[in-house]
C-alpha cells in the first residue's frame, strides 16, 4: 500500500521560507513522478511543481517558478518543496502526489496521479 506523509508546514511572514517534505512509502518510485499540489480556501486545487523520476526533470507553475525548488533524496525516499520569498498568495494546504504511470508532461496541465498525503497548512502572513 502506497503512503505519502508531508510535512513542514506552518505559519512565516511574508519573505520567509520553509521547506516541505514529503515521504514516501510501499512502493518503488519508478516510471512516473512525484509532485505538489495545493488548494487554499474556496479555490480549485492547483499544481505547483514536479519531479519526472528518470531523469530529475523538474516542473514548475509559473506563479512559484524562481522561488521554489522541487528535490528529492532518492534512498530516503524523501521528496522536498523549498519555498523562498513566500507571499500571502502562497497561503493553502500543500499536497503531496505520486503518479506512477509515465506521462510526456507533468507541467501545469498535469493533474496528479492516484496517490495524495494527507496534506500540510502554509500559512504566510502579510
């Protein structure tokens, strides 16, 4: 049974950083790739970036790209999202996402695969 448990959330002023983790578990991460999501209150779930497991290709939404770094520690099974220079728009619960079916693009259009965390609150502070 495949497993996700974020963690690293919680409240930053905005300009700050943290730094999400993500852990993975039950199954080998292989074929497809690993992903953040997030959804703040009263709006759609949107993607935030992503991991291609073959080669490290990394994938941003254009509201974080330059500010967050998508990275991952392979014999942990650990998948981390660095977020730099947080604004209030940030604010949402975070999720993790493993897709293991290959895909040519796992950019914004990208909805996720079949497995989510549980989820962790970001809260950024103007």
């Amino acid at each position: 049974q495949v497993q996700l448990v974020e963690s690293g959330g919680g409240l930053v002023q905005a300009g700050g950083s943290l730094r999400l983790s993500c852990e993975t578990s039950g199954r080998t991460n292989s074929g497809g790739a690993t992903g953040w999501f997030r959804q703040a209150p009263g709006k759609e779930r949107e993607f935030v970036a992503a991991m291609r497991w073959s080669n490290g290709f990394t994938y941003y939404a254009p509201s974080v790209s330059g500010r967050f770094t998508i990275s991952r520690d392979n014999a942990q099974n650990m998948v981390y999202l660095q977020m730099n220079n947080l604004r209030a728009e940030d604010t949402a619960v975070y999720y993790c996402n493993v897709d293991y079916r290959w895909r040519t693009d796992y950019g914004p259009g990208w909805s996720g695969g079949d497995y989510w965390g549980q989820g962790t609150q970001v809260t950024v502070s103007s």
